[in-house]
C-alpha cells in the first residue's frame, strides 16, 4: 500500500489539475469538461464546470499576479486581495491598455466562476492498489469590480479598488508556497502565454510525492494534452509543444525533450537543466519555513543566493523585524535579493516635530516622487527599500494618483501591491 499523500487538500495545486489551459485561445464552447490523465505514477481526474468559458492563455498570468498580491499583503486571514486593474496588469508584464483593461475584466469573472471536482491519486509499484482523495473547490469565491458603462458595455476602472476573495483552499495553498515553485527571473524571459504556462505545468508535476523536484519527466502525449488541457487537432497540439520546448530550452529551462512513438500514443521524456538541489541548501530553506518543493526550487535555481538571504534575514529579525510567513519571507529574499540590503542599519527615531502634510497640490514630477516616498515613510513606519523605489520610479501618472490615493487611505496592502 503506497503512503498517503502529504496535504492533498491544502495544497491543491492548480496547474497539475490543468484548470487553465496552456493555449492562447480557446473554443467559445470550450465550457463544462472531464479528464482522467496519468502522470507517472500519478493519476488525476478533473471534472470542470465553467460557465463563462474554461480559463485560458494569459488568465495564468492575472492569477500569478493576484497570489503574489496576496502575499505582499501578508496572507491576509479573510483571504482578501485589495487592489487595482493598474496594479494586477503592471505585476502581469501587460500593456495598462483599454484592451487588456476589458480582458482583465473578463478574466477576473472566468475565473470566479470555473470550479472544479478534482481526484488524485497515487498508484502502488504493482499497480494493484491507490490512495488519494477528492475536493470540490474554486479559486474566488468573490470577486467586486468597480465599472462604468459606455456605449452600453461596462468598463473596468484603471483607478478604482477591486475586491478579490480567494477561497479557503487556495488561500491555503498560497500560504503553502506553491506558487513560490515559479521562477520570476526565468517568467520574465518567455514571451508567450503558452510557454509560461507549460513552465508551470512542467514545475508542478516535478514534485514528487516525498515533496522532491524529479530531474526528469516522460509522459503519454494522450495524457499529457489533457494535463495542459490542449483541445483541438494532435498537428496543432504538436506544433504548440514544440513552440514552447524550444523557448524553455533557449532559456536555459529544460535540458531536452525527446519524442517517442507515434501519434497520441508518443511518448515525451523532459530533461530538466538543474535537475538536483544541494540537500544541504534544501534542508536549511525547509528549517526557515519554506516548504519542501519550494526549496528545492529555490536551492536549483539560485543556490548562490540562499545563505545570504537567510544571513540578512536573521539580521534583520535581530533588529526586530517580525514576517508574518517566515517561509515566504525567506522565498522573497532568494529571489529578489536587490530588496533586501545585506547592511542594514538600526532603525531610525521619528523626528520630535510633527512631519510636514503631503500637498496635494500639483507639483513638479521629482518634488512628487519625493512627497510619495514621505507619506510612505509615515505611513508605514518605514523607508522604501531599494525595490520599491525603483517600482516608484517607474510609475506613471495613473500609478502615482493610485499610490497617493492608498497612502491617504491607510490602505497599506494596496499601497504595496503597487511598488511591485
């Protein structure tokens, strides 16, 4: 008898369910669906309702941005994201467009609506017995978005506040750092919607069972299209794999991918470029808080950065600095070390006399940033760090009026969610 899964609920994993398909495009049909698949000793079964259309292409990137948001904001125990439209297609790499303001809009409703029943299970060595469980679960459980209609058709506001409830399950799995398995380094290089998500597909079904990353894969092309959930023609599937293979090759991601047999029955075998983790790195990450895939992630893909990262985090909680998620505190340092100096220096006393009010008025650009770095000072209790500033020195107008706007309203979470 095969051991039990560990956290199969609270883990659930989004992209080895195949919730969101890889294409760029989908069928307008394309709805309710059911899909057993295998992975290696791993077999799923997704049963999908989606009223508005099953989620596609670029909605896996609105979804990254909006667990990353979750996360600045500290996991907020009513799973609750506060943000904007700017803010989740700035964190996206989309254009701040009025096209991708609409899709945005459709995405957020596509997602809410999509739930799904989903089964895993993990067959013995001799293929007689299995163990596993089912959940019926969603991504949103509600999501509150601020329009004006023009022309007849509504249109999401790039200033106003959208309210994002996540369900308990993937507040959970955030928490759990699941997402934390995805590189942003390695995001920003792939250009194409279905070459990130085949990243993301790829990442999740390398953890195995004991919360190892696999260096190698090899899966049916019948099930591994459903595992991407890729409809359509096998020409047209083929061709959108092997688009993707050579840009997660070129970007240094995959080793090799070797085809064998013939039509549906092919068989895949991947390769993966740093297949093993020091167990050394790994173990110190999992004593920090981070789970273990998580680690092994992190130890393949900056082994460099781990122990200084965790020096200048026990710096900085011997300072005082108390996080809130240990494991993705510690996640967030190896991956963008420029926002965690390795000096730092006490903090600083608030000046006796009470600071100046921020004018509201309009003044020159550089005197504005300068009011905007202030107001965040006082309102949080702290300076920007290096990432932040360089996030306010991108912003444009629109983003400038929402900072400014979250400062004055105490709304710390959306304050954050814009300086990423």
């Amino acid at each position: 008898m095969p051991r039990a899964l560990p956290h199969l609920i609270s883990q659930l994993d989004l992209s080895q369910a195949g919730v969101v398909s890889i294409l760029r495009s989908l069928p307008g049909d394309a709805a309710d669906w059911t899909d057993t698949y295998r992975v290696g000793a791993m077999e799923y079964t997704v049963s999908g309702l989606a009223p508005l259309g099953r989620p596609y292409g670029v909605d896996a990137d609105i979804l990254l941005a909006v667990q990353t948001l979750f996360a600045r904001a500290g996991f907020p125990a009513d799973g609750l994201v506060d943000t904007t439209g700017y803010a989740l297609l700035r964190l996206a790499g989309h254009g701040l467009n009025g096209e991708n303001y609409a899709r945005l809009r459709e995405c957020l409703l596509r997602v809410q609506a999509v739930r799904w029943t989903y089964s895993r299970y993990l067959w013995s060595v001799d293929g007689r017995s299995a163990i596993g469980g089912t959940v019926a679960t969603g991504l949103f459980a509600e999501v509150i978005l601020p329009e004006v209609v023009r022309n007849g058709d509504p249109e999401l506001m790039a200033d106003a506040r959208l309210k994002i409830h996540l369900t308990p399950t993937f507040a959970q799995s955030i928490r759990a750092g699941s997402y934390q398995l995805l590189d942003a380094e390695l995001l920003e290089k792939l250009d194409q919607p279905g070459t990130r998500s085949l990243y993301r597909v790829l990442q999740a079904h390398r953890v195995q069972p004991d919360g190892s990353l696999s260096g190698e894969l090899v899966v049916n092309l019948r099930d591994w299209l459903k595992a991407c959930a890729i409809v359509g023609r096998i020409d047209s599937a083929k061709d959108t794999l092997h688009r993707a293979h050579d840009s997660l090759h070129s970007a240094g991601y995959l080793d090799s991918v070797t085809w064998s047999g013939r039509g549906q029955k092919a068989t895949l075998t991947y390769r993966f470029a740093r297949p093993h983790a020091d167990p050394e790195l790994v173990a110190l990450l999992c004593q920090w808080g981070v789970s273990r895939p998580g680690a092994e992630a992190l130890a393949a893909d900056h082994p460099e950065r781990v122990r200084p990262a965790i020096a200048t985090l026990r710096g900085r909680i011997d300072l005082g600095f108390k996080p809130r998620n240990l494991g993705a505190v510690v996640t967030d340092a190896v991956r963008n070390p420029d926002k965690y100096p390795a000096q730092m220096a006490a903090p600083r006393a608030e000046p006796a006399k009470k600071p100046r009010r921020v004018v509201e008025a309009p003044v020159a650009e550089p005197d504005r940033r300068e009011a905007l770095q202030s107001a965040f000072r006082i309102k949080m209790g702290r300076e920007l760090d290096l990432y932040e500033r360089q996030a306010l020195l991108a912003l444009d107008d629109l983003g400038l009026n929402a900072l400014s706007l979250a400062l004055r309203e105490g709304n710390k979470a959306l304050a954050l969610s814009l300086l990423v």
